[in-house]
C-alpha cells in the first residue's frame, strides 16, 4: 500500500525552505571552513616564524662568537709571545683566520690607524681613519661589533653614503689589546656581510619567509633580502619602538615589515650580541593559500546552493523521478560504503609490525601494530633487544649473524622473506614472516624489520590442506554442519523499523511461527510484555546510534509460552550514516534461565523459612496485654537470618523480664547459638523457679539468672570460640523500679520527657569470655511515660552515605525528638528506622530494636499493634468491639465506632503516601471516668487533610474499602488527623455512657 503523501504545494513549499536551509547551512560549513583554514595557515606561519628566527639566532650567535673566539686566541697568542714584529704577526694572523670564511681578513692597528699586521699582506701598512669605529678614550678589553662599512677589506674600508649603493659591505668586530710596550692596539676583524646573507637564505630555504639582521641599538639593517638598502635604519619598526623598550627580546606580532608592507613579524634578540635577528612573511604571500581555498570553497558552495536550488524547482514536477532516483543512489551508495568497509578491513587484517633496530640490535622506533601484535607497549619495546623478540630457537643464531654482520651478510638473509618464530609478552611463540632491510642514516647503520603474524594464515593453511584431504569425505557433514548451526543459531534481519527480512529455520522453529508469517512482520511480534519498556528504549537507543547491543530477552511464542535468548543485534549503517538494517544473532537460552529461576525460587524458599524461623525462634512478638507496659520489636537480619534474638518474659502482675543479645557471626550458625542461649534462658529461669517456689523466695534477680546462664553456655561457648553480648533488663510496675544486668551488649537507654537520657551501662563482658560467674546488677527508678531503648550494634555500625558510621549521638537526637512527640513505641522504632537506616544507608550488621513504653493513663490505656494489612481488619473489629462493651455502648452504636475504626484502618493501609510497607499499624483506646472514649489509629507516612465539606453517602451502599471518611465522621463525636516527626494520628472520640465499673468509681468518689 503506497504510503498516503502531502500536497504538492506543501511539498514544494517544503522543498524551497529545506533547500533554501540547505544553502544557508553550505554558506555556514564554507565560511567556518574558510576561518578554520585562516587560522590554521596563520598559526602554520607563526610556527613558522618563530622557528625560523630562534635557528637564525643561534646560527647568527655561532657566527659571532666564532669571530671572538678568534681574536681572544690570537690577543692570547700576541699576550705570550710579546710578538708585534709585523711579519711575525701577519703570519699569526694568517694562520688563525684563514680557514673562517666569514672572516674578510682579521688586523692589529695603533692608534694612528696604522695597519701593524694583517691576515692580508696587502693590507700591511695601509692607514685607515680611526673614526670609523668610534672607539672611546679608554680602551675596551671585550669584543664588539662597529657600525656596517662600507669597502672590501682594511685599505679601503669608508662609511655608508646614504642612497648610493657599495659594492661590498664589512661589518668590523673590535678588541683591544696591550702591546709589549704597553701601548693600546686595536684588533680589527672585518666579518663579510655577503656570507651572513647567504647563511640566512640558507636557512630560509627560498620559502616564504625573508629574514634580516639589525643591530640592537639603532635598528641599522645590516644583512637580508637583497631589495633592501644596507646600512638603513629600521628603527620605526615595532620592534625597537614597542617590545626592546620593555625588554621583550622575542616575540611574535603582525605589523609594517622591513619593506613597510603589512607582514607576520617574529623576531629575536642574540643573548651575547648587540643584535636582533628579524624574519617576516609579507600578508600578500601569507594569504594566497587562503585566496585560493576561499575561491575553491566558494566555487564549490555556489556550486552546490545552485545545484540545490535548481533541484527544488524540478522537485514539484518531478517527485516520482526523484524518489526512484534517490532509491537508485542510495542503493549505490550503500555498495560504496559495503565496498569502502570491506576495503577497510582487508587494510586492517593487514597491517604489518614495522620495528627500526640500531647497529646493537636495539629497538629505536615501531608502530602501533607491534604493541598488537607483541602484547607489549610502546615503553617496553624501545630500548629493548630485537633478540629478546625471537624464539630460542632463532635468537642464538641471528645473535651469531648480528655479530658477523657486515663481513658476512647471507646470515641475516636481509631483503629476503623469511618465517620465524616470534615472542609475546606473556612467553609464547606465534609463527610469523619476517623481512629486514638495512639502511644507514650519516655514520650509523640501522635495520627496519618488517614483520606480519602469519598464526591464522598457518591455520589456514593447515584447515585448507585437511579440507582438501577430506573434501570427498566431508560433502554430507557439510549439510550436517548446517543442520546443527540451525539448531543452535537464531538468526534475523530487519530493516530500520523492525521489519523482519529473513529469519533461519531456528527462528520459525522456536518460536512457532511460519517463516511466511515471519518475514514482513515487525520483531515486536516476539514481544513477551515481560521486560519493562525502558530495556526495549535502551535496546533501541544503543542500535539507532550504531552500536552493537549484547543482552538478554524474553520472547513469546505463538502459542503464548515464554522462551530466553542471549542477544547480539548489530547495525548495519546505510547512505545516511544511520543503520538501515539491523542483525540479530541469539541463543537459546531457556533451560539455563528456568534452572536458575528454580534455584532462586528454592534460595528464596529457603529465606523465607530462615526468616520464618528467626521471627518464631529468636525474636518472638511480645505479648501486647501486658497492662501499664507497651512493647514493640523489630529485627532485619543482613543475610536472611541472623543471631540476634529478643525475649520478653510476663513474670506476674505489672513485671516484665526483657533479654536482648547478639552472638558473634552471622548466617545459621549465628542463628542457631541465639535459638540455644534463648532455650538456655527459659530453662535457668525455670529451674530458679522451681528452688525459689519451695522457700517461698521471690523471682531470681537478673543477675542471678544471667549468673545461671553463663555457668550453662560458657564451657559450650569457648569450646565454639564464640561469645554472646547480651542485656537483661526487668521492668517492675508495681515497685517503679528498673534493674537491669549489661554483658557487652550495646548500652539501652532510658527516654524521660524533660530530662536528659540515661544510658545504662554494662557491667561485665560478653558470656563466653571469662569464666568468672559472679554478675552484679543496677537499679533505676521508673515513672509514667519514660521509654526504653534497647537496640543491636548494627544500628550505630551502619554506614551512611557520606561515609560516616550513623554513630550514638544521631540516635541519640533522634529518640529524643520521638520521645518529645508522644507518638506509640511502634511509630516511634519505625520512624527511628526511616530517619537513620534509609535506603542510602548500608547495614553491616543484623539490626534488632526493642522500644517499651509506660503510658501515662496505666490500665486506662490498651494498644493493639498490626501488621499492615487488610487481612488484618479481624483484629480491628474484636479490638474496639471490646473497647465499646467495656464502655456499655448499645450494638448500634458499638458497630458503627468498629465499623468507622476499620474504615480508618483501611484508609492508613491503602492510600497513606510514602508509609512503610512493613511498619506495623498501631491501635490505641483510651478510657475515662467521664465515659469518654478515644480510639487512635497510627502509621507512618505523610499528612492527610481531609476536606471541609464531605459528600453525602449511602451506608448500605458503601462496602468496606477505605473511602469511609463520611462515616468516620458520622460515627464519631470529634475526629482528629494529627501528623508530628512523620507519623500519622487518626483520633476518634466518642462520648460514652458512663460504664458500670466507672459509675462505681464516680459514686465512690
């Protein structure tokens, strides 16, 4: 079905805007192509400037301390020898200058002028005009360079005449020195200007650049380009008037050249020389290259804005041309790519190790492919020995030829294509073709070894030769071959938008579809609706961009089963450089993923009953009717079970025994020493029961049950070489009193409103580590509303986040703003948990946490603490029916206070925002002698505001779900949604008849 198309009016319209953003975006690409390449050319010059004159500086400097190493040796030899006899000293002079042919001649000179010696004989005698080289009155001892003159050599040296051009020009370098007699003598050295010019062209090399030599203090130009006037002053250039002034002695700029035409300057003043090197590439020859791009780019960009101008207006009258011919080039250019990668791969599989050894046979230089190919890198090979790349059984024989070379070269086979056996980094031995070719470089002789891995072509070679044996044999193994790669293999195509191509007998047998159902049908059709919709955006995020995906999926048959595939899906890159179709490689997978969900269901099995156990065994729920005691337990084991344990023993009216230990470890074995020392609990106290019941004492104290404890682990838990810390405390209503019996375990704490909190301490080491039995306890008194802490180390060892252990002071602070809140011990542990174990907190240890509250009210007061669930709503009923009868509230209304509690129960369950899935849900009633009745429902979780104004309902219509706040509302004299520190209160209130106990009590009163 042709794909429906837009107007051609908007099509064209279309065409005209792409078109006209098409030449918009050329003119852009050229111009910022056109900038790139100025910059580059301008940077490429700079480069070359500062090279140029930092080369001509030192060749310029060399020159100059040549001429004053020759005249201090020859002032040195005239100190010695005392000679001033003219001969004598011309032959000196001679001998010394002779072979620098940058000297014109070298001469000693009174202060007449008078020419004593010369390295020119011709010159001896001559008289030259002292004038010229503006000596001082007190003669200087260091060489200097005079002012440019003009003249070929002593006898007819003159100054410069300005605008009349010489025939030869010197530049005279100075130096006095003492005569025998002690008069002064000028040693004059006459430096030839033309071999300086001719030093800087040859540097230069006939490029671009042209360079001059300028003396530092008066700019005087005094050799480079031959246009030039020697002698002139180039003081008005940047040089002198901008950077020597502030002592910049090199630098780069873009200014007036020598010739005054705008140029790229570099420049450099000598260290030991009163002279500036400058080079320069005039702008008119710096910008041709950017001339010649700019008219190529701009050729090629017109060419292209017109070419696309002119298509956008055949387009509307040729649309179906244009899609047949954009198929047709697209199809090319999809085979010039195919062609351009299988070229490129055929480059790669052939890229060679290419490694330079020096005349020792060491390493000097390789390329990239030697590290791949030797499993070396880079520092590891150079400066290494080519024999340590050889295998044993070649490397004492080129180490012999290496040695003999070059009076007997056959023993290298150099030039010669020869197979050796390599070394890799980790010791083995890989086949490989080996050619060398010597090559010296001035006085040393190198060798360039040239050397391909030939490991899979030996393969091949060997494969080959067993195919070609077994050709005859192997005709129906082939197909076999086939059969069995069908088997294993799933193999599909698919265009860009997941249109299936083609798809192997794998593919139709797995999956039980007909290949004809198959192919033409998007891969989607495989789709289980197993895996979320972020791992198929992933999918195609990662194979849209062109790369390769490796992952797991989970397919569905036609008959609806599920089957697990290892994934490869590749993307093949169309004309446009995006993939234009993708393959994909699995395999099944399916019995190893239902054998390893198997073993995690039966893993899981097996936490479930560890976990089971340690709720039953170790941290047993406590009683909740207890009266005047409210008690709540929480425990998290760090590896499913644990060794913590919790118990609370009910001794008799208003006294309560709680035991909180910890044994050393974790996992079963941890869990089965705290099941035991449990066990170990309840017998001792029971056998002190039964010795106290016959004397009429009365309960055995913590210390002495502990006491007896200990006498019973402690041989058993040496032996295991294992320990148990471990916190006895005894709760006793009826005498206010707190005693309690600390062996190491983490210290509990005594909350009281308004007061600071009291840590009771331990008093002896762990069970299990001395032998000793005597045990002590500590007494505290108790009052309404105080609450005790106790808790397992893997609340304070638990990391958080920032990498700082939670620590006593964060729980600290925490219990105390619990406390301040009056919340329920449930709430309270809970939050506790929320605000210092969150989820970026890591536990280290099992968690254990046992809060037990006196409320304030006594007997008054009754708690029911539930999971949360609506399984639970039983216990709400039977919970607040009794609460109501205790009341004497009529059946009526009775049923509508449960029916408006389990309302508020649901509610707390289903719609309360961020609570806790496992934090418990808590009950409370309140009674008092005025009939009041107040039930408090409380989780976690964020506040609630119910509206103003509520709709209103049909009772009978109405079913238990949640959605009650009407009949919460009807059924209650006040209703209250409270939130303080993250905990939810919803408080009913409903006045009651007085009940019959309660009226007693008033008439009494």
């Amino acid at each position: 079905m042709r794909t429906p198309t837009l107007p051609e009016r908007r099509l064209s319209l279309l065409a005209l805007w792409g078109a006209g953003l098409l030449c918009a975006l050329c003119l852009g690409v050229g111009a910022g192509f056109v900038l790139l390449e100025k910059e580059r050319i301008r940077q490429g010059a700079t480069d070359e400037v500062v090279l140029h004159a930092k080369a001509l500086e030192e060749q310029t400097s060399r020159t100059m301390t040549m001429a004053d190493t020759v005249l201090r040796v020859i002032a040195d030899i005239m100190n010695e020898t005392g000679g001033e006899e003219s001969a004598r000293l011309s032959s000196l002079l001679h001998d010394s200058s002779r072979r620098q042919p940058l000297l014109r001649s070298v001469s000693v000179l009174d202060l007449d002028g008078r020419v004593l010696g010369s390295s020119q004989p011709d010159n001896i005698g001559a008289q030259v005009d002292m004038g010229l080289f503006e000596h001082s009155e007190r003669p200087r001892t260091e060489t200097r360079p005079g002012r440019l003159l003009a003249g070929r050599d002593v006898r007819d040296l003159r100054a410069l005449r300005p605008g009349q051009p010489e025939a030869a020009y010197v530049l005279p370098m100075l130096r006095w020195v003492q005569g025998v007699r002690g008069q002064p003598l000028l040693m004059l050295a006459l430096i030839n200007i033309d071999y300086l010019a001719n030093e800087q062209e040859r540097m230069l090399s006939g490029g671009r650049s042209r360079a001059a030599l300028l003396s530092y203090t008066e700019g005087q130009f005094l050799a480079g380009p031959t246009d030039l006037e020697l002698g002139r002053s180039m003081s008005h250039l940047e040089v002198f008037t901008h950077f020597l002034p502030r002592n910049v002695e090199h630098s780069t700029y873009i200014g007036p050249g020598l010739g005054g035409q705008p140029s790229l300057i570099g420049f450099r003043a000598l260290r030991n020389w009163p002279l500036v090197v400058v080079v320069e590439v005039p702008y008119d020859k710096l910008n041709l290259p950017l001339h010649h791009t700019m008219k190529q780019v701009g050729g090629v960009t017109l060419a292209i804005c017109v070419f696309i101008i002119g298509m956008a207006g055949l387009l509307h009258s040729s649309l179906r041309r244009e899609e047949q011919h954009g198929q047709h080039l697209r199809a090319v250019q999809a085979a010039a790519r195919g062609l351009e990668l299988r070229r490129r791969a055929v480059l790669e599989s052939a890229l060679d190790a290419i490694i330079t050894f020096d005349g020792d046979g060491r390493v000097v230089d390789l390329n990239p492919a030697a590290e791949q190919i030797f499993g070396r890198s880079a520092s590891q090979l150079l400066q290494g020995s080519l024999f340590d790349l050889l295998a044993p059984l070649h490397r004492t024989a080129y180490h012999d030829a290496w040695q003999r070379y070059p009076d007997d070269q056959g023993l290298l086979a150099l030039n010669h294509c020869v197979e050796i056996d390599a070394l890799r980094a980790d010791g083995g031995a890989f086949p490989a073709e080996m050619t060398m070719v010597p090559m010296r470089s001035g006085d040393g002789l190198f060798f360039t070894m040239t050397l391909r891995d030939i490991t899979r072509r030996r393969q091949v070679e060997a494969e080959r030769d067993a195919l070609l044996m077994r050709y005859r044999t192997l005709a129906t193994d082939l197909e076999r071959q086939k059969l069995a790669l069908d088997e294993h293999a799933i193999v599909s195509i698919t265009d860009a938008q997941g249109i299936i191509r083609y798809a192997n007998a794998k593919l139709a047998e797995i999956s039980g579809y007909a290949p004809g159902e198959l192919i033409g049908s998007r891969h989607s059709l495989l789709k289980s609706g197993r895996q979320s919709r972020e791992t198929y955006l992933a999918l195609w995020d990662t194979i849209t961009q062109g790369r390769i995906w490796h992952g797991e999926l989970v397919n569905r048959r036609k008959n609806g089963r599920f089957y697990w595939v290892a994934s490869t899906i590749v993307p093949v890159p169309g004309d446009d450089g995006r993939p234009r179709e993708y393959i994909s490689i699995q395999t099944d997978i399916s019995a190893l993923r239902q054998a390893e969900m198997a073993l995690a269901e039966a893993h899981q099995r097996e936490l479930d009953i560890g976990t089971r156990i340690q709720q039953s065994l170790l941290v047993t729920p406590p009683s909740q009717q207890v009266p005047g005691l409210w008690v709540s337990v929480f425990n998290q084991a760090s590896q499913g079970i644990d060794g913590d344990f919790v118990e609370v023993f009910q001794l008799g009216e208003g006294c309560v025994d709680i035991v909180v230990g910890d044994v050393m470890g974790k996992g079963l074995s941890a869990a089965l020493m705290g099941a035991a020392t449990k066990l170990q609990f309840c017998r001792s106290m029971t056998e002190l029961m039964a010795t106290s019941s016959g004397t009429g004492a009365a309960w055995a104290t913590p210390a002495q049950i502990v006491a007896a404890v200990h006498r019973a682990m402690t041989p058993h838990l040496q032996a295991l070489e294992a320990f148990v810390t471990l916190c006895h405390v005894r709760l006793d209503m009826g005498r206010r009193c707190l005693s309690w019996v600390g062996c190491g375990h983490e210290e509990p704490l005594v909350l009281r409103q308004g007061q600071a909190l009291r840590r009771l301490e331990n008093q002896h080491p762990p069970l299990g580590v001395l032998d000793d039995d005597q045990y002590q306890q500590d007494e505290l008194p108790l009052a309404e509303g105080d609450v005790l802490f106790l808790c397992s180390d893997g609340v304070t060892d638990a990391m958080r986040p920032d990498g700082e252990r939670v620590g006593h002071e964060r729980v600290h602070a925490a219990l105390q703003t619990l406390v301040a809140s009056c919340a329920p011990p449930s709430a309270m542990m809970q939050r506790l948990r929320r605000m210092l174990l969150h989820d970026g907190v890591q536990l280290n240890d099992d968690v254990t946490m046992l809060m037990a509250h006196m409320p304030v009210g006594g007997c008054d007061t009754e708690r029911l603490e539930l999971p949360p669930h609506v399984e639970q709503l039983h216990g709400v009923r039977a919970f607040v029916t009794e609460q109501c009868q205790t009341m004497g509230l009529d059946e009526g209304a009775s049923d509508l206070l449960t029916l408006a509690a389990v309302e508020a129960f649901t509610n707390a369950v289903r719609h309360t925002v961020n609570r806790p899935a496992d934090a418990p849900i808590e009950l409370i009633a309140r009674r008092d002698r005025l009939g009041v009745l107040m039930l408090e429902v409380v989780c976690l979780g964020d506040p609630f505001e119910p509206p103003a104004h509520l709709p209103e309902t049909d009772l009978n219509a109405f079913p238990e779900g949640g959605f009650g706040l009407s009949i919460i509302r009807m059924a209650c004299d006040s209703v209250s949604y409270l939130h303080a520190e993250g905990i939810n209160t919803v408080r009913m209130v409903r006045h009651c008849r007085p009940a019959p106990h309660a009226r007693g009590v008033e008439e009494t009163v």
